[in-house]
C-alpha cells in the first residue's frame, strides 16, 4: 500500500502545472496524487481531468489559497501527505525517504527537503538556515530541528495535520507555514531538515510579488501577536518593519493587521516555553538571512 500521497494546489498556472504533474506521475513511487484547483480560469481543472485522468482533482469555486490543501489531505488515506506546488517537483526516491524517516520516528511531525532551483540546481538561498538551523532537537531526531516548514518542500505526518487543524483559513497564502508549524511544536511534534529528500523548485513568474509581500508581513505580524510574548512581538515586530519597504503594499499589511487584531487576540495562545527558546535562538540567523528580505 502507498504510505505517502501528493497534494499540489495551483491557480492560473496551467502550463507549468502540467510540466510538473508530467513528472510527479512519472515517479517510481507512484503515489495518489490530489490537485485542488483554486478556481482558475485559464482551464487548469478541465486540462488536469483530460491529461491525467488518475490525478484526484478538486474544483474549487473560489480561491482559497493554502486552505484548499486542508480539502485535499481532509481525503488522504495515506498515513503521510508530501505537499507540493505547481511549480516545485519532489524527485526520484525522495518521498520515499521522507517516508521512511516518518515510519522511523514516530514523534517526527514534518520533513522538508532540500530545494534545489531550476535552471542551474543551485540551493535555495534558505537552505543554510534549515541545515545549519540552531534550534535545540532530540537525539533521535535524523536532522537540524525546525521551527517551521515550506510546504512545497514538506512531508507532513496525516495525524498531525489533522490535529492542529491544518492551515489557518485566515491567513489564506503567504507564510501561512509558520503558525501552522508552531502549533505542530506546541503539541509536541518535531520538525526537521532533510539533505537527502531533494526537490526542485522552477519559480513561476505567474505571480504578483507586491500582494504576496503584503501578504507575507500580514501573515508574520498576524502570527507574532498569536503566538510569542509580548516582549517577542514587539521585537520582532519592529524588526520585520524595519526591513519593510516603506511603500503602498506595506501600509496595507498594516491596515490588514490593525482589522484583524479582534481576530488575533481572542485565539491568541502563547507557546510553550521551551518552543519560545528555540525561536529566540532562530532571531539572529533570520535576521541575518538573505533569502528572507522584504523586496519587490
């Protein structure tokens, strides 16, 4: 029986979705793969259904950004689900490692893999955060410790997915990882990095980097005032506005932020102390990060 599906959402990325659905079903694994359409109009569902007949294809009527992966993996049977985008390709032998490391360690949670981006295969700029991550980890655990997850990159355990309640409805697209990752951490799910599971990222240039900007500082902000102490929030807080750009998309994320503070304060739910220290120990290298600059 397989132990691991695929869940690949995707809007308006009909081309490029169809190159990677070409390789996913081609992989050696063969996994169930699920695709929840977050209402395209450029006749992605109707092209997945007439080219890849055994996909599981989900046509959502409106777009519900990362939420539409709760839909998808609500119908896994698989005891594990490999997220991925319309642009990110798991490759030969890769889920069936992070299988393997989530059979082998029952308290393991997640597995992200190492993105390696088209066309050159250079590393993504955030992979030495992930591999040299200082985040304080079991013995057990088969790689650097994590505090969070790219989820295009990511193998999830079904269970603790399940149990946290997948991605925030609120929070829609764009950093939407780090709270559900804290949550993984807070109930006592480990996260970690794996060398050996590769992926390959080819970065849509379908996108809007602006609303995804204003997206991202929402969304971080959203779970700062959720989840950290207040001294962290306000830290943190001025540092993610500090390396803002001072322009229309930020104000935005700031008037997003102020209206959904009733929102944020009644489901605010601090971790636990030991999760805040690994945070704490994760600030410097975050700040010093490249791949982590507010641009565009």
């Amino acid at each position: 029986m397989a132990r691991i599906s695929v869940v690949i959402i995707t809007c308006n990325r009909r081309e490029q979705l169809r190159e990677t659905l070409a390789h996913m079903t081609s992989l050696p694994e063969s996994p169930p793969i699920f695709v929840a359409d977050n209402a395209s109009g450029d006749g992605t569902a109707a092209m997945v259904a007439r080219e890849f007949p055994g996909v599981r294809l989900f046509r959502l009527g409106e777009n519900l950004g990362a939420v539409a992966r709760n839909i998808a993996v609500a119908e896994v049977a698989t005891p594990y689900v490999a997220f991925c985008d319309d642009d990110t390709c798991w490759q030969p032998g890769a889920l069936t490692r992070a299988a393997d490391l989530l059979d082998e360690h029952p308290g393991l949670g997640s597995v992200t893999g190492r993105c390696l981006v088209e066309p050159g295969l250079a590393e993504d700029p955030i992979t030495p955060e992930l591999r040299e991550s200082p985040v304080p980890g079991p013995d057990w655990l088969p790689g650097p410790a994590l505090l969070g997850i790219m989820a295009g990159l990511t193998a999830v355990r079904v269970s603790a997915f399940r149990e946290v309640g997948g991605f925030s409805t609120r929070m829609w697209l764009g950093g939407e990882e780090e709270l559900f990752a804290l949550d993984l951490a807070a109930r006592g799910w480990w996260m970690c990095w794996a060398e050996d599971v590769v992926i390959h990222h080819t970065p849509s240039k379908l996108r809007d980097p602006r609303h995804r900007r204003r997206l991202g500082i929402r969304n971080t902000l959203w779970t700062l005032l959720l989840r950290r102490p207040w001294p962290a929030v306000f830290r943190r807080g001025r540092e993610v506005l500090r390396t803002a750009p001072s322009d229309g998309a930020t104000a935005a994320a700031l008037l997003d932020v102020v209206r959904g503070l009733p929102w944020v304060l009644a489901r605010r739910k601090v971790v636990p102390a030991r999760v805040e220290h690994g945070l704490r120990l994760l600030e410097e290298p975050q700040r010093n990060s490249a791949a982590r600059r507010y641009v565009g």
